[in-house]
C-alpha cells in the first residue's frame, strides 16, 4: 500500500511544522547561553513564541495523519475480504 498524496502532504506538514519549531527551541536555548537575555525585539518575540505553537499544531497534524491512514488501511482489509 502506497500513501496517498493527502497523507504525504500531512507528514510533510507535520516534518516541517516540527522541525521548524525544535529549530527555534535550539535557536532559543543558544542565545540563552550566549546573550544571556533574549530581546524583545526584532525577530525574537517570533523565535520564543513559534515553539508553543507549533508543537500543538504537530499533534494535531500527527493525530489527523494517524486518522488518514487508519481509515485508508480499514477500507482496503474491508475491500479485500469481500
């Protein structure tokens, strides 16, 4: 079974919206241990912010992927059993 180009869309979704956001979490923790103290301006606010809404975005985008395939699977085991 092959993944369909919704479900590959999601995972690719999901890659980035993750990937992005643990990106800005090492962004983050690097500055904490360079600069001591993350200003408030500029492209920082961005940086802290984008991690808490992203990981969010991620489980549902993770949860909606898991649904994809599950229903894909069952209509294909129900297709092959008739």
């Amino acid at each position: 079974m092959t993944p369909n180009r919704s479900e590959r869309a999601l995972a690719f979704m999901l890659a980035g919206v993750v990937g992005v956001s643990i990106l800005c979490m090492i962004i983050m923790i690097v500055a904490w241990l360079t600069i001591k103290e993350i200003p408030g301006t500029g492209v920082w606010p961005v940086i802290t912010v984008l991690p808490e809404i992203g990981f969010p975005i991620g489980i549902v985008l993770l949860l909606t992927l898991l649904a994809v395939n599950w229903t894909r699977k069952a209509r294909a085991n129900r297709n092959e059993t008739r």
